[in-house]
C-alpha cells in the first residue's frame, strides 16, 4: 500500500508519497502542528483512482 499525504494551508497545497503508515502518520502530525490542513489517502497499489481520503483530526 501507497499513502498520499495532502496539506493545505491558504494558497499552499503539498503532496507527498510514503511506503509506510508510520512514516506518512508521523509526517502528517508534523504537518497539522505547523497549522496545516492534512489529509492521508490511502492507496492500494492496483487501485489508485478509487482511493479513499482519512482526514488528520488537529
């Protein structure tokens, strides 16, 4: 599985890949302590278009 990590803040939008949930969940609270808006989709490797978005709870 494939995490997509997405945050926002104002104009800003950031998109980044992980192989690992521990690495995309402890880049994501990174992300939403500096005030972003964060968002972890998760992507299984043969379905990419029908992933599913888990917002990050600040």
């Amino acid at each position: 599985m494939n995490y997509r990590i997405v945050a926002e803040r104002g104009n800003e939008t950031v998109r980044m890949d992980r192989a690992s949930s521990l690495m995309a969940v402890a880049k994501a609270r990174v992300w939403a302590s500096e005030g972003w808006q964060v968002t972890i989709i998760v992507q299984d490797q043969d379905e990419y278009a029908d992933s599913e978005p888990m917002a990050l709870a600040s």
